[in-house]
C-alpha cells in the first residue's frame, strides 16, 4: 500500500528533523526489535471525531526523531513537541494507516489500522477465530463488534506463534497411536491423530488435554497442561474396571451391545457385551461427576440405542435394563415403492425419538431413567420388499435410498404392527436465482442445505450447489425431506441468508442480505512470510450448543495473507 505523501519538518532536540513521510512499503528501512507502539485516542473514533496517535517505546534510549506515514489523512499535525504525537480529523467512516519509525533504528516500525465508524451505526458482536497453518501457530479466537453504515471494516489479525510441544502418548515407554485433543481456558479447541509423538503449537495459556488411546485396552484420559511446566509425555494406562450387564426388554442377558461411558467429554474404551450380558469397560473417571451412559444394540434385536445420564459410581457394577422399552415388529415382506414399482436393493434406514422412557441404568443406590432413539438399516431384495427387521413398535420415519444421491422420506407406523408400504417419491429439483441487496445476480454464489429431522437421524450429509449464468441455481433435495438452508457468495457480495426447516418446496428465488465487508492481513508474529490458507471464522457470540461452533461466513487468506468476507450490515439507527 502507498501512502500519502504528507511532509512536515519541525525541529527537535539534538537538532534532527522528524517527520510525516511516505514510504512505500510502510515499513521504512530501519531493523531493530518490537519495543514502539502506537496508541490511539479516542480508541473507538467515530465519523467526525480529531484522533491523536502517540508512538511509545520501551527498553530503549533516547529518540531523536519519530517519522510517520500515513494515508488518507489531510491536515494532519504535530501534537508532541518531539513529534512523537500526530492529531488529524476523520471526516469519513472508512478505515486509515498510520505508521511509525523512529531514529535511531533500535525499534521495528510499527503500523495501525484505524477504523472509524459511523456515528449512528447499530452494533453486533461476534467471534472471529483464526486458524493459521499448524505448524505456524495455533488455532485463535477473539471477539469484535461490527458497525452498521460502512462499506468495509479493516480487521488486521496478529497472530501468536504460541510455544512448540514436542510431545508423546506412551504406554510404559512405549509410543502408542491416540487421538489428542487440545481446549485452552481461553479460545477454540483444536485435535491431533498421532502415531505416539507429535508437534504442535499451544497458546501460552493452561490446557485441557484428552488422551484416546488406538488401543481399546487403554483408558482415555484428561491431562492439565500449562506453559514451561508440561507435561511433554502424556501416559496412558489401563485405568480401572467398570464392569455391568445388559438386560433385554424381558430382563434376560443381551449379548452383542457395545457400551461406552463418558465424563465431562472423555470417553471410557468400548466394550462389546458377552453372551451373560456383562461387559467391562475401562476408565479414570472421578466419583461425585455425572457419568453418561450409552448402549448400542446388536443391529438384530429391535431395540433403540439407549442413554442416561446420572451421578453414577464408576467403581460400583452397573445394570442396564431395557425393560419397560416397546415391544418389537418385524417388518419382513414391506414392499418398498416408487411410482407404484417395487425397488429392488432399495436401501431403507428407520429412525425415530422414541417418547418416554425406555429402560432404567443403575449403581449401587442412583438409578436414571434412559432414552432411546432408533437407527436401524435393511436393503429390499430383489423383489423390492424388506426381509426380516425388528424395529421397535412406534411411530417412525424411513429414509429411503434407491441411488447414491437419490433419496426420499417415508412415514412408517409400526405402533400396531400392521402391514403396510414405504412409498420413496421422486426426488424434488428445487430451482432458484440468488441476488444481492442491489438486484445483481450472484454467479459463483453458493447454495447447502442441511438435513434435519429424520434426515439428519439417518446422518445424511449436506446437499451442496453453485449458481450460473443469471445466479440460477438447481438442487435435487429428499421428496419429503426437511433442510436447514444456507444461501451465501465466497466473493463477499452480499451477506448470508439462513433458511430453516424447509421442504424443497420453500427454496426459491433468494436475495442475500447487504452486506459489509470485513477485510485484513493475517500475520503471524516474527514471520515475515504472507500466511496463505489460514482459516478466518466469523461466529455468533451470544449462542450455544451446535450453534456455536458453526461459522456464519468463512474464508481463507490469499498468497498474500489476506482475507476478505461479508456479514450482515447492522445497519443505521
């Protein structure tokens, strides 16, 4: 970026000259080290406002001169005899450079971004999380708030290069594979597959670390971690037992059901139960912390998958009961249909939420009601009808996959057991064109819609589609089917727009929302390379749950290492 050419020569001790310069490559040509800043008052200009930018170094000696380069700032004064002080009016709400070196070298330059707001602006709050290259820098998050009335907002991100670990997962001493899981106090948490030793970079800050061990006979665990302290070797072991039995809905032993327990979101091994019903499981859970307990049943027995969450001694034997879970049916010879045509091979998933409860998890005196949801798979035969399946008797959905992307949803009430059909209409094609605020049609712009409801209890993944010529858009979705739907344009032309719980129906002609624009440089300190490919999340700041961890936009930087994205203008007042 060329700067504006604004020169001011005054005097200053020692009888050296400072000045307001342009450099080019903002940077000047001194070398040193980081000891200068630049504050600005107010912190937060607005449209209007006089803004002073004092330079300030530390651990240094005596300044001679303090040379400045700015842009876009007429009328620009000295407000320190020593000219270590500029003031200047910001007559617009637009973003300025202003940057500094000093004489002698001993400090780097420094440069600021100044965004200047608009004075009537309405104001949102989000999180953006930076996820540079892992072997530069960890995973960083940090709040901002976006001004309505702008046209861009400059938002420059120095990243912390954090601290190298150089770790291992071992069992006795010997490397053993394990998933590895890191969440600070404070920002996103990030994950590593490693072999048994690993790099990584960690912000200077407290870790929870989770250990899963490969190995299914060693025991997860969670490891603090802090800053010049460690550890560096994570070790895993067996653990302790956690033994139980799997009862039926008719209270006889299950066999063939994997258990897993977790605790404040570390996993026990999984355990497949024996003919008896009884299972082990491995775990270094405390006492006194709720445990969740989950059961997935053999594929045969009709059941649901079961879980309950309670104040469970992990170091008591545990009784997991179906008994009060419905009865089953089979739904062998349902024929499967399209068009009145049985469909062969047609692959058909029964999910549900059974209401209620559905069996009890039991240690010692603390017993907790369990759940269940259903999850049960069976491809027709050639002749298009099911074979034999126990599912459970209520009232269900089927997902119905008569191609690999070919899919569609079906009722079925299994409460009275009654013969009956899946019926898998064809697929819908939804058609639409996508525009911004300005009636300009979006080419490139992007279309994915999320199954929800039964779709999404058959883990179906997202649809996902581009518009062409005219910013139309085509995309075959579930007949049947429920999606949240995402509408944004990777080239920042208008803001997102969310849709949800749609059928096929309700997707159509869209307009994206006007959009500002937030832009920058991604830096990591003490590297000089662009950044290129790091990740750039805008989050919400005030939601929970899934919600939370899903980006309202996202980009990556450039060879250059800059980003650029659109979110929604706030607006004015």
């Amino acid at each position: 970026m060329r700067f504006a050419a604004l020169l001011v020569l005054v005097g200053c001790a020692g009888g050296a000259d400072h000045a307001i310069i342009d450099d080019a490559n903002g940077n000047g040509d001194s070398a040193g080290q980081d000891c200068l800043t630049i504050t600005i008052t107010p912190g937060t200009p607005h449209k209007g406002d006089h803004v002073k930018a004092t330079a300030m170094g530390y651990g240094i000696g005596a300044v001679l001169d303090f040379a400045w380069n700015v842009n876009g700032i007429p009328n620009t004064t000295y407000e320190a005899p020593d000219g270590s002080a500029i003031g200047f009016d910001v007559p617009e709400a637009v973003s300025y450079e202003v940057g500094v070196a000093i004489t002698p070298p001993s400090c780097l330059p420094v440069q600021r971004t100044i965004n200047v707001l608009s004075g009537n602006g309405n104001t949102k709050l989000y999180r953006m999380r930076v996820v540079p290259p892992a072997d530069l820098a960890p995973p960083q998050e940090t709040e901002i708030v976006v001004v309505g009335g702008q046209t861009v907002e400059d938002r420059p991100f120095f990243i912390d290069p954090g601290i190298a670990l150089n770790g291992s997962v071992t069992s006795g001493a010997t490397p053993v594979p394990a998933y590895v899981k890191f969440t600070p106090v404070l920002g996103p948490a990030f994950d590593l597959v490693t072999t048994g030793t690993f790099t990584s970079r960690l912000q200077l800050q407290m870790h929870s670390v989770i250990v899963i061990p490969q190995d299914n006979t060693l025991a997860p665990r969670v490891v603090a971690w802090t800053p010049g302290v460690g550890p560096t070797q994570f070790a895993v072991d067996a653990g302790n037992p956690t033994t139980g039995t799997v009862l039926d809905r008719t209270g006889a032993p299950l066999a063939n059901a994997q258990v897993q327990l977790e605790q404040l979101g570390v996993p026990s091994t999984i355990a497949t139960t024996a003919a008896n019903g009884t299972f082990t499981v491995r775990t270094t859970f405390a006492i006194g912390t709720n445990i969740t307990a989950t059961v997935t049943p053999p594929p045969t027995s009709g059941l649901a998958r079961l879980s309950a969450t309670a104040m469970f001694d992990p170091m008591q034997a545990m009784q997991i009961s179906y008994v009060g879970s419905p009865a089953t049916c089979d739904v062998a010879a349902t024929p499967v249909k399209r068009g009145g045509a049985n469909q062969g091979g047609a692959i058909v998933t029964i999910v549900g939420a059974l209401p209620g409860t559905i069996g009890t998890v039991t240690t010692g005196g603390v017993s907790a009601n369990a759940t269940g949801t259903v999850h049960i798979s069976a491809t027709a035969s050639g002749g298009g009808t099911l074979p034999s399946t126990l599912v459970p008797r209520a009232n269900l959905g089927a997902v119905v996959q008569i191609a690999p992307t070919d899919f569609a949803v079906s009722s079925l009430d299994t409460s009275a057991c009654t013969a009956q059909t899946i019926d898998a209409p064809v697929r819908i094609t939804a058609t639409g064109a996508i525009t911004n605020a300005n009636q300009l049609a979006l080419v490139g712009a992007r279309i994915e819609a999320v199954p929800v409801g039964v779709l999404a209890l058959a883990n179906l993944l997202p649809v996902q589609t581009s518009t062409f010529a005219g910013g139309a858009f085509s995309i075959q979705l579930a007949s049947g089917g429920h999606y949240d739907v995402h509408f944004f344009d990777p080239g920042g032309r208008g803001a997102e727009i969310d849709l949800p719980d749609l059928t096929a129906a309700g997707v159509g002609n869209t307009m994206l929302d006007p959009a500002l624009a937030i832009k920058g440089e991604v830096t990591v300190m003490n590297n000089v390379n662009p950044i290129e490919g790091a990740s750039v999340q805008l989050l919400c700041a005030d939601c929970t749950g899934v919600a939370a961890s899903q980006p309202l936009a996202q980009t990556a930087t450039d060879v250059t290492g800059n980003y650029r994205l659109a979110v929604p203008d706030p607006g004015t007042m």
